[in-house]
C-alpha cells in the first residue's frame, strides 16, 4: 500500500543525532550537479511548467541502488540510522533502503519567490516513499504537488499545489515517492542543504 498522505514532523530525530549530521555538513565533499538536465525534459517523471526556476545545486551522494557494485559510502550506516528515526517518527518501519543523499543549494539573482525548481519524481522505476530531512534552520520550501506519477498518462498532468514545507532544523517530510516535488533556492540564508532518501517500508 503506498499511502497518498503527506507527513510532516519536527524533532524528526534525536537532537544528538541532528547535531552529529550538523557538525558533518561542512567535511562532505560536494559536486556541482544541474537539479534537472534541459534534455530531461520530455523524460517520465519531469514537469515543467511557468514557475519551474532551474538552477544548479551541490550533491553529496551517499548511496544509490542504481549504481552497479556502489562503492559504499562510509556515511551510509549513521545516514542510514537518520532515516530510520526519521521514519519511524512518522509512524512506520524503515524496509530497504533506494537512494541517500545530500542536496545543497543557493540564492540565485534571478530567482523569485513564485518559483520552484524542476517539479521531478526521483525513481519511475518502483514504487517507493521519500523523505526530506532538514538538518540546519533555513528557507525554501519543499513544494509536495497533488499530482501523482502517470506511468501510461499520455500527456503530463497539469500541477497544482498540494502543500509547502518550510525548513526547519530536525523537521521532516514524508510522502509518497510518486507525488510532483520540488525544492526552492533560498533567499534570507546563504544556502539550503536537506537529506533526501528514497526507501520502501515494511508492511
């Protein structure tokens, strides 16, 4: 059963925990990623729309199941047990375990408050959750769209907002991995960095 509703919980996760991941957020090593390629567009799964704002972002990858033989990133265990708390804060048991990984992004001149970025669902291959986890206090909200993934939708639905998380140190979001999201660039604090994981649950 893949649930339609959107939780949200603050003090996701113990406060030690959330400092532990705070004190990490500056060693990671980041690569500088495009949030959704120009020639992604057309792809299952990718929607734009007049209020989609594209822009570049770090990523600090921890793991993905895609990758054949991933080297295992040596913060998957503690990234790992985030997840589960975190999970487990919104009511249910953390299963298998799809895609972790860190997200940064920045202020951008010709941002505006109106825009988001890609609207994206992250795996169209298998039915999963996902869950954003704030680690710091900072702005951009999470935009969580009404609109569900159409594996043999002819035309791409048009979006319209369901609900809009604002960060929040050791606040998370938990939703079905097949509902339209997407991030905001911040505008009040230099950056914004959430965990982002993709993951089935146990029945």
């Amino acid at each position: 059963v893949i649930m339609n509703d959107i939780i949200v919980r603050d003090n996701a996760v113990p406060e030690q925990l959330i400092r532990n991941c705070q004190n990490q957020l500056n060693r990671f090593s980041w690569f500088i990623s495009q949030d959704i390629l120009p020639q992604q567009r057309h792809t299952l799964g990718i929607n734009y729309d007049s209020n989609t704002f594209s822009s570049m972002m770090m990523v600090h990858r921890i793991y993905n199941y895609m990758v054949k033989e991933p080297r295992v990133n040596p913060g998957f265990e503690p990234v790992k047990f985030l997840l589960q708390k975190a999970v487990e804060s919104c009511g249910f048991e953390l299963d298998e375990v799809h895609r972790l990984k860190f997200n940064l992004t920045q202020p951008h001149p010709a941002n505006s408050t109106n825009f988001y970025n890609v609207p994206h669902i992250d795996d169209v291959q298998v039915k999963h959750y996902s869950l954003i986890l704030y680690p710091e206090d900072t702005d951009g909200d999470t935009v969580l769209f009404n609109e569900m993934l159409e594996v043999d939708g002819e035309e791409k639905p048009k979006l319209t907002i369901a609900e809009r998380v604002t960060p929040k140190a050791n606040r998370c979001v938990m939703f079905n991995g097949w509902r339209y999201h997407a991030g905001c660039n911040p505008y009040k604090y230099n950056r914004r960095i959430v965990l982002n994981c993709n993951f089935t649950i146990k029945e």
